[in-house]
C-alpha cells in the first residue's frame, strides 16, 4: 500500500471512529469486517487454540470498541488494535497458565489424533508422513512459542509471522529497538533449541 | 568439507530469523558448506511450514465463521451500547425520584423512626399469622414457574445464569482495563 494510500485509509477511518463515538455504533462493523481475520490470526498465531484464539479475538473487538474513546489517533487504528490484542493475550495466558502445562496438553492429545477442529487444521494431506511431520514440527514450535513471555512471543510473531518492521513492532509494543532485538534473538534461541534434532 | 569452521547455532538462528529489518551478509564459509547450508535450510523449513500453515488455517475458514464472529462482536457492542445508555437513564430518573425537597422529608429524624417502626411492625404481624397457619407462605411467580419448569431447563438456565455472571465478572474486570499506550 502506498502513502497516500495509508494516508486515504486512515483519514476514512478517522471519519468512521468519530460516527461511531458520536453514537453510530453500527459503523463499528466497517473495523470488525476490516480487521478481523488479522486480529484472529495473530491471536491464533499466539495462542494455537482455535476456540480460544475466536473468543479472545472477539474480546479484542469488544475493549477496542469501549476504549474508543481513549483512541487519540497518534497511531494507526491497527496499530492500536494490535496493541489491545497483545494486553488480550497476556491477560488470558495469565488466566489460563496455572491449569494445565502445553506439554501435557499435547500428549495427551496426540494420542487421539489432531487437536484442531478441520477449519483450523492445516495438514496438506500429501502424505500422510508429511502431515505427521508438518504436525510435529508445528507442535514444537507451537510449544517453544509458548514457553516465551507473552511480550516475547508477540514480538517474534509481529516480526516473522507477520512481517512488522521493527519499528512498527515498537509502536505497537511500546519497546525500543534494542529490547525488541533482544526478544527476538532469545526467543528465535528456543526456538532453535526445540528443533535441534531436525536436522 | 569447508576449511574454515562450521556455524554455530546462534548463527544459524541470525540467518533464519535476523533480529533486524536488513538482510544479513552470508557468511563465506554457508556458500561453500552443504553440511551447514542443510542447517539452515531445515529450520528455516521448518518455521515456513509452520507460518504457512497458521496462515493458512486463519484464511480458509469459511466465510460463514467471519460473519458469525462479526455478529457476535455486533451484538456484544450494541448490547453494551444499549446497557450503557439504559444505566445513564436509570441515574438519571433515580435523580428525578429524589428531589432535594423529598431528600429533605427522608432525613428528618421523626419521620425515619416512624417509618421503621411501621416495617418493623407490619413483619412482626406477617410473622405471627403464617406460625398460626392464617396466612399461607405466597409463591413468587418465578418460583410457580420454576417448579413447572422440568429440571433440564432449569440446569440450561442456571448454566445461562453462570454464563452471564462469569460475562459480567469479565466485564467489571475491562471496566478497568486499561488500554495501555506500552505494554
């Protein structure tokens, strides 16, 4: 998307944000519409649990929505939904954390085949040893992510899954280069370390 | 095999997942070493396998899951939209209720002791003619309807019950959610 582009599209959104505080709450849907496979997906991405990726994703819409009036508009609404839907995430990891490890999760899982409903089930269906390795190395990695801080795993997502430059990770963090950096070396390390013996 | 030394892991993860937004130089000694380059080639696999897949797991669901999740979104926003205005209506019409001339009336001393001891009374007499057997215990229209209500519906209710408390109890949490410029 060029400048003015962004431009264009941000000015249009300004205008809707000022509807839909004045009252028209039903000119919130253009931002559910516009946003809502990349907010889901990045939950997903965090989270790896569909059920809860769709209930924290809506969430996010949800506080986004109450907290419109907070919105100055110094970044851009994505920026700032991708913010929410980092403070989501934290909030629900915290939650969650104490009931069950993801280690333990997915073995017991494994034994009953995959944990993802179809929709969110990906297997290319090739092989069937391709589905199994592609299933493992996403369980590792999905494990590894998960070991990270919530902080952590929302800048190595930001940066490798979704392609944010550093400097659009920090605006939506609120981190500087050097801690961003920092987070993404020692979470790509685990990483590494959870697919050692891949090669 | 290449003379110079292989890649350590860190260097390995810099090459796959470089910590900044530039590309980073390639060593000379993965240009020439396949034992390394295999490294590399592995977890970068990997990782694209994986990324793929999230990715596309996300963007081939139906479009029937985008519109459900969007109504839902919808009707939780209006509902709240609705529930906010119904609260500044009721604190308004509680106001409107309370004159400052009636306020007055309430806070005189006389009167409160009198309208106690009125209450205090009128249970007192309630009492004693249902230990007596004169009056019999009333059923509140809900308990007349719960009671024809077959248990089933009734656990439906009390999980709809338990599900708009733990709604309400997350709403009182975002009610202080702050939506924090840094994390």
């Amino acid at each position: 998307m060029s400048d003015d582009e962004h431009m264009g599209k941000r000015e249009r959104e300004s205008e809707i944000l000022s509807r839909v505080v004045a009252g028209d709450v039903d000119a919130f849907e253009y931002f559910v519409v516009t946003y809502q496979k990349r907010i889901t997906r990045f939950v997903y991405t965090l989270l790896r649990n569909p059920a809860d990726a769709d209930g924290v994703a809506q969430d996010v819409f949800i506080k986004a929505f109450r907290a419109l009036p907070e919105f100055k508009g110094q970044s851009a609404f994505e920026t700032w939904l991708t913010r929410i839907a980092i403070n989501a995430v934290r909030d629900h990891v915290r939650r969650r954390r104490p009931v069950v490890s993801f280690s333990e999760l997915h073995a017991s899982e494994d034994d009953d085949g995959p944990d993802l409903p179809a929709a969110f089930d990906p297997a290319d269906g090739t092989s069937p040893e391709r589905d199994l390795f592609s299933r493992d190395i996403r369980h590792r990695i999905a494990e590894a992510l998960v070991g990270l801080s919530p902080r952590q795993r929302a800048v190595f997502v930001m940066k490798h899954y979704e392609e944010k430059s550093i400097a659009e990770i920090g605006e939506a963090t609120g981190l500087d280069e050097g801690t961003i950096k920092s987070h993404l070396f020692r979470a790509a390390r685990k990483l590494r370390a959870r697919l050692e013996d891949l090669r | 095999m290449n003379a110079t030394r292989h890649l350590g892991s860190d260097e390995i993860i810099e090459r796959v997942f470089p910590a900044g937004d530039r590309p980073v130089a390639v060593p000379d000694h993965l240009a020439a070493c396949a034992e390394c380059q295999e490294r590399v080639a592995n977890l970068r696999e990997a990782w694209l396998l994986d990324r793929g897949a999230v990715s596309g797991a996300v963007d081939d669901l139906p479009f029937e899951f985008w519109d459900a999740q969007a109504a839902a979104v919808m009707a939780a926003v209006r509902s709240g939209a609705g529930e906010a205005e119904d609260a500044e209506g009721a604190a308004i019409a509680v106001v409107r209720e309370f004159p400052g001339r009636a306020r007055g009336i309430l806070r005189h001393p006389a009167i409160a002791f009198s309208s106690l001891a009125a209450a205090l009374l009128l249970v007192g007499a309630l009492s004693l003619m249902r230990s007596s057997g004169t009056v019999p215990a009333m059923k509140t229209a809900a308990v007349t309807s719960m009671e024809k209500t077959p248990a089933l519906v009734n656990d439906a209710s009390d999980e709809e019950l338990l599900v708009s408390i733990d709604r309400v109890l997350e709403d009182s949490s975002l009610a202080g959610f702050l939506v924090e410029e840094t994390l």
